[in-house]
C-alpha cells in the first residue's frame, strides 16, 4: 500500500510505502507549540519505505531525552511535514496529519503524559510514559 503525506500548499511531498513501524502522540512542550495544538500525532517508517520531493527548510533542536531532532517544513507554507530522531537514523517520521487520512493507523504510543492536557483522552490499548 502507498500513502501520500504532503504540506498545506503541495510542494513537499512524501510518497510512503507499507505501513509505519510506530505511531504515537507526543504531549511535549515543544511539540505543542511545534503544531499549535494540544498534542503531536506521529508515524514512523524506514527510511527506505519513503520517498521525499519538493523543497524543504531545517530546523534541528534538542529533544527532551537531548537527542537532536531535525524537522523538514515548508518554506512556503510552513507546515511540518516530516523529521529525523538522531538516534534512530534509519527512520523518517512524519506527521500523521500530513496524510489527511481519518482511517489512519490509531497512535499506540502517548509519551510525556506528564505534560498532557487534562482534557484530552487517547482511548484504546496505549503505552504510555510520562
């Protein structure tokens, strides 16, 4: 099976093969002002499961475990379409919302609960870590 994820105006797209090794949704600080929003909703694949065209500008920061993260956003939208874990460098994650696909795999992962929203409540069999 082969998904598309792309960016709000198209120009950076992903064509990604077979089904991600990871899901999960991150309630970190960063990521929260990352996306705007209350939560970080993420799938990873293996590099070799994906395909990268258009343009994209960096931007590499430290990770709450101090690992470097290097996102890949739009330089004409702005959206954050995907990234790389420095420590797992033979994965490609991407934004789960840059599928704009509702029957996406659901999250089996909820990490930083310590920093999630009250409100908020992931529902089905979840790891969580704090």
């Amino acid at each position: 099976m082969t998904t598309q994820a792309r960016c709000s105006c198209g120009q950076l797209t992903l064509e990604v093969m077979g089904d991600p090794t990871r899901v999960s949704v991150c309630h970190c600080l960063a990521c929260q002002r990352r996306t705007g929003s209350a939560f970080g909703v993420q799938a990873r694949f293996a590099r070799d499961q994906v395909r990268i065209a258009g343009c994209s500008t960096q931007y590499t920061r430290a990770g709450n475990s101090g690992q470097a993260i290097t996102f890949h956003f739009c330089p004409g939208c702005g959206t954050t379409v995907h990234w790389q874990l420095a420590n797992h460098p033979d994965f490609i994650t991407v934004a789960v919302g840059a599928f704009a696909d509702p029957t996406f795999s659901a999250p089996k992962f909820s990490v930083y609960e310590s920093r999630r929203y009250p409100w908020v409540c992931i529902e089905g069999p979840v790891q969580r870590e704090s």
